[in-house]
C-alpha cells in the first residue's frame, strides 16, 4: 500500500486511514508510532494530570474512573486510537478469594474487530481480572490496551468485609501523552525519548533527551543552573551555583569553581645559595605560605636562624635565594624586569630592623634573589654577614605580589 493521507480523497477513506495520519495529541515514540497516555490537564490546574483518575469507596469493592482524553497506539500499521471518557463511571470488583490474593488491572481499552476479530468495533472502561495465587502477577493485557490502575484485592476481602484498601492497594499507573513538539510532563513512566532535542518536565526540572539519556537542562541557555538541578552539564562552558554557594563551570568532564575562595596554601620554600654550598635550616624555620587567583600569587617566607643552622659552612658571599610556589611571568620582558617582593630583616640580638627587597627570576621554576637593603646603604646581596651578621634567633621576612607565568 501507498502513501495514507486524510480528507484527501473524495471518498473511500478508511478509519485506519484516519488514525494513521492525525498529528495532533501524539508524542511520537518512533517514525510512525506515537506514545499511549493520558492527556495532561486538570480543572484547577493543580495536578500534572487528572484524566482517568480513579477515586475507590472506603470499605467497598466500588471505584470511580472520572473523565478524562487518552491515545492508545497499536500496532504501527493499525495506527493510534484517541478515546474520551466524557463523565465519570463506576467500577465494582469481584469479591477476593478466599485463600490467595490476585492483582487486577483497570484499562482503557480498544475492541476493533478488523483486527482482533472480537465481534466489537468500541472503546470500553475495563478490569481485566487476575488469577489469584500466593504470589499474585499482572493478567495478560489485551492487544489494544493502556493501563491505568494496579489493584491487588487482598484474600477475602469483599464488600461486607472490609473491602479493597484503596489507600495502600491501588496503584496509579498512569502515564501522560502531549501533542508534537510539547513539553512532556512526567507521570509515571516516561520511558525513553523519541528524538534527541525531545523535552520533558521531570517535576520541577526541565529535560532534554540527548540521544541516550535525559539531561536536566539550566533554567535557560547560558543561564547558570540552580543548586542541585544539574548533575552533569550539556555543554562545556555552562555554570551552576553548587550547593556549597560557589559558582562552579563545566570543563567538559568536571565541575571545577569557577570563582573559588580565596585561601591561603602552605609550601616549604627552598633556601638556596648562588655561590658554595647550600644553606640547611637545622633546627631552625623554614616555611612559607601562598594564595594563588587566576595568574595573581600572593607569597610570605619565613626563615628563622637555628643554633644548628649552617651558618659557618656557608660561602661569605653565598648570597641567598628562596624558591616561589609558581613561576613568575617572563614575557614580555618588562613584565620581569625590576620585579621585586619586600623583605624585613630582624637583628634579634640589637632588637633593629631592616628593610629590604628581592628580585623575581624565573630559574629553577621560580626565585627570589638579590635580597638587598632597600635604602641602599649597603650595595651587598644578603646572606649570612649582610645586612648584618646573622645569629640564632634572627628572621627574615620576605613577601608580596607577582604575577604567575600560568593560571593553573
């Protein structure tokens, strides 16, 4: 058979021909079938959907199924039966057995004798009674149906006994169908997306089907997602406040702050010496501390001479050096030349102070060296005899800003 078409021919269209080409209150579930559901909707506009909502009576096997519009698709070929229940209906289930429990299933459903040779051409409000057992299951669905309502009626319970406990032994199976292209409201089980672009509303998160998954999708494209909505992101670049207050950017395989707080970091400086042997601290205080922003450091050394510092072993001009936590800039040029951080010298033993300042220099990662006075009263590069000589108990302070060669 050709292509199907509706209200095209002048005569000779078919039922079939009608339900296999409506584009209206149908999300499509593959190129020719559509999704069976429940249209959404409800008179106070309240609830997601209120379409065939069951309602049982307290001690009774009595329900009512009120109104409500649904699609129940078929096979692809027959196509997607719409159906109104127009006014509420009553349903009565059969008492429960005397000695096991059966589950029941209330459906909406279709008779079409073209198809299933049932001798009916209608759409019908039905229990499809279970067997009971000790283990009760579902009964088999008919061909055309859509369930609605899971109800397990417990052994002996009838009307003069209780009845169904609708409270604990009814089960909403419903699940909602929009038109084309519509924002689907999740109730029940959505199952899979249909095409990826696909959106659903999950209850309070909107979701966009990627093609494997539904991913929570930001309040609005490049708008930054509020805590909790969104696990992993979309796309590189989108942002999310975390529930921790920080704003946070997906880096295509990771959350990272995006602003962090700034904080200050602990290192272990290295003293150096550019001539003889190394210094070593002893029992002395070597230790230094950083915070780093973007490309701005912010550094603070502290050395604090030992009675078993080396100081005797130490070259008379070793003139010393300590190691930065990151590298600084070195290009262009101006951005090195003449770079200083500050340093404080305290004479322990006179009580005196004296200001210096260090040169910023990219060997070994990153240095700080010529510290010297500031004033210069003395043109010498501190170590062990300048500015003065150095003793158990004296301190050098040295700190301040650069700017780092990387942001990482």
């Amino acid at each position: 058979m050709n292509l199907r078409s509706s209200w095209v021919a002048e005569t000779g269209q078919t039922r079939e021909d009608t339900r296999l080409t409506q584009l209206g209150a149908t999300t499509p579930s593959n190129p020719v079938g559509v999704r069976s559901g429940i249209l959404p909707g409800s008179y106070s506009g309240q609830h997601r959907v209120s379409g065939f909502w069951m309602e049982g009576g307290a001690g009774t096997m009595k329900a009512t199924v009120y109104e409500g519009r649904a699609v129940i698709q078929a096979e692809n070929n027959q196509g997607a039966y719409p159906v109104t229940l127009p006014e509420s209906l009553p349903l009565t289930f059969a008492d429960g057995d005397a000695s096991h429990a059966r589950i029941d299933l209330v459906v909406l459903r279709i008779y079409d004798d073209l198809y299933d040779d049932s001798g009916f051409t209608k759409a019908a409000v039905e229990i499809i009674k279970g067997t009971p057992s000790a283990t009760p299951v579902d009964p088999p669905l008919p061909d055309i149906a859509l369930p609605v309502y899971r109800v397990t009626v417990r052994a002996g319970v009838s009307a003069g006994n209780g009845g169904v406990n609708w409270n604990n032994d009814a089960e909403d199976l419903r699940t909602s169908v929009v038109a084309l292209g519509g924002i689907l409201p999740a109730y029940g089980d959505t199952g899979n997306g249909a095409y990826p672009g696909q959106y659903r509303d999950s209850g309070g998160t909107l979701q966009r089907w990627d093609g494997s998954a539904w991913v929570s999708y930001p309040s609005a494209l490049g708008g930054i997602a509020p805590a909790g909505a969104v696990t992993t992101a979309s796309y590189t670049g989108q942002y999310r406040d975390s529930s921790s207050g920080l704003l946070q950017r997906w880096n295509g395989t990771t959350w990272v702050s995006y602003q962090p707080v700034p904080s200050w970091v602990d290192y272990t400086p290295v003293w150096g010496a550019e001539n003889g042997i190394a210094p070593t601290i002893g029992n002395g205080t070597l230790a230094g501390s950083y915070m780093k922003i973007g490309t701005v450091v912010h550094v603070r050394i502290y050395l604090k001479i030992g009675s078993t510092t080396n100081l005797d072993a130490q070259d008379a001009n070793a003139n010393w050096t300590f190691s930065l936590p990151a590298a600084p800039v070195a290009a262009p040029a101006w951005k090195l030349d003449g770079r200083v951080l500050n340093a404080e010298a305290f004479d322990s033993s006179a009580s005196f102070f004296y200001q210096g300042s260090g040169l910023l220099a990219t060997t070994n990662g990153g240095i700080v060296r010529s510290v010297r006075d500031t004033l210069g009263s003395s043109a010498g590069i501190w170590d062990r005899s300048l500015p003065f000589a150095w003793a158990s108990g004296d301190v050098l302070s040295i700190h301040g800003t650069y700017e780092a060669a990387s942001p990482s």
